[in-house]
C-alpha cells in the first residue's frame, strides 16, 4: 500500500556558502513496508556508504568519477591559458584578437555540457547505490552522522578535496532525505566527532591507516575494516545520552577520554 504526500517549496538561503536552495512541490508516494531497527552509515568518498550490517554500496566511487573529474581540471587549465591570451589582448587594445579567443576558445556551451555531464553521472551512481541499499537493508532508522559528507582527514591530498566538491554533498543529502521518506524511514543524526578514530568495541581510540583500524586497548586490539568500524559507532552513538549534537568535538574528546580512564 502506498500514501501520497505532498511536500511543500522551501526556500533556503545559506549566506555562509552563498547559496540558494530551492525545493519544489512533489507528490510523493511513501511506500508501507515491514521494517524495523537500526542501522548505522558512514558515508565516504572511496565507497559511498559504509554500513554497520558490514555491507557496502557505492564502490569504487571515487575510481570512477576520478577520470571525468581529471579531464575538467585539464579542461580548465586550458581555459585559464586562453584567458591570459584575452586579457593580454585587452591590454594592447587589440579587441578584434580578444573577440576572436572569447567567441573561440571560452564559450560556455560546451564548458555546461560537460559540467552536466558529470553530474549526471554522479547522480546515477549516487541514486543507485542508495536504491540498493534501501532494497537490501530492510531498517526503519538510519543512523547517520550528518547529512553531508565529513573530512575527517584535515590533510588530505589537495586533489581530493577538491573533488569532494559542495555539489555532492548537498545532492547526496536530498536523495537521502528524499529516498528514506519515500520508504517511510526515519534519519537519526548523531554527534560526528571521532566516529572514525575510537574502536566500537571498547570506545578506546584507535590507530586508523586508509581503510585499516587496529584499536590501542591492550584488553581489546580489536582490528578490522576502518569503514565498518565508523559505521558501528555511528549506530551505538543514538544511544549515548552523553554525547549530543550540541557538543563540539573538545567536548566529545572530554567524555571519551574520562570514560577511558575509568
């Protein structure tokens, strides 16, 4: 069986990223299916979603999109040549030159084709791999650390973090607001700090080395995927009255290390 709903515009302004946000009205059909419990889902760029079921969707993520996302930077490296040919044109006044290069070399057409292009490609793997998983892991609540994705890496390569781009964040956050409503389940947010360095076992920290996580408990060790691991202390974390999302990391750090030493 299955309710309409229908979900009102919204407009959002977000001065701090200079961004408008518009959500449009749609009737959606939310679907009556048998679900229950908890699930945790570390989201990441290597594989999109990392699950406390142990399961994954959305691998290779960061593989496929790395080519297309390559071949734009080079396509802008040689647009930025031909607009240092413009403006030198502009400086000696010779605008027949500059015309020539702006009309030739830096139009926008193809520049927006090939940027739409690599959206629609992102959408389909990210609409993919969250129809997969909402089909496979028959949960009512996800856990969740925020709606976007998180740098938990403060010196991560340059190039990356370019590639983790405000677009992907706030598509994946719609699909996943969109797609669990749609199924009647509900998101749980939790308290993102040190969700991918502590162990789920013991809340001990950890050593974590790519997609490695050996905890440092001399009475635990226990050691494994780093994804997976993150993914459980997500899912344990809806539990923790002592860690909320009003608290800053310091804080987080505070309630760890305590807990530790007792």
């Amino acid at each position: 069986k299955k309710q309409n709903m229908n979900i009102t515009s919204q407009v959002i302004l977000d001065f701090s990223n200079k961004l408008i946000k518009v959500n449009h009205t749609k009737t959606v059909k939310i679907k009556k299916e048998k679900r229950r419990g908890f699930l945790g889902a570390d989201k990441g760029y290597k594989t999109l979603l990392n699950m406390s079921s142990k399961k994954t969707y959305g691998n290779n993520y960061s593989k496929k999109i790395s080519p297309l996302v390559e071949g734009r930077s080079n396509k802008l490296k040689r647009r930025q040549y031909y607009w240092d040919l413009y403006f030198k044109a502009i400086e000696k006044e010779n605008d027949s030159l500059a015309e020539r290069i702006k009309t030739n070399n830096l139009g926008h057409k193809v520049w927006n084709h090939h940027t739409k292009k690599i959206q629609e490609y992102k959408k389909s793997l990210m609409n993919n791999s969250i129809n997969e998983m909402i089909r496979n892991e028959k949960v009512k609540n996800l856990v969740v650390e925020d709606l976007s994705f998180t740098s938990k890496k403060k010196n991560r390569n340059k190039k990356i973090q370019n590639e983790l781009s405000q677009w992907d964040k706030g598509y994946i956050q719609d699909r996943l607001e969109f797609k669990t409503y749609e199924h009647n389940m509900k998101i749980v947010e939790v308290n993102a700090a040190y969700t991918s360095q502590i162990c789920h076992k013991c809340e001990h920290f950890g050593d974590r080395n790519y997609s490695n996580f050996k905890c440092l408990n001399k009475k635990c060790q226990w050691q494994g995927n780093a994804d997976y691991n993150a993914a459980c202390v997500i899912e344990s974390r809806r539990k923790d009255n002592e860690i909320n999302l009003s608290l800053t990391p310091q804080q987080v750090k505070a309630v760890l290390m305590k807990r530790i030493k007792n």
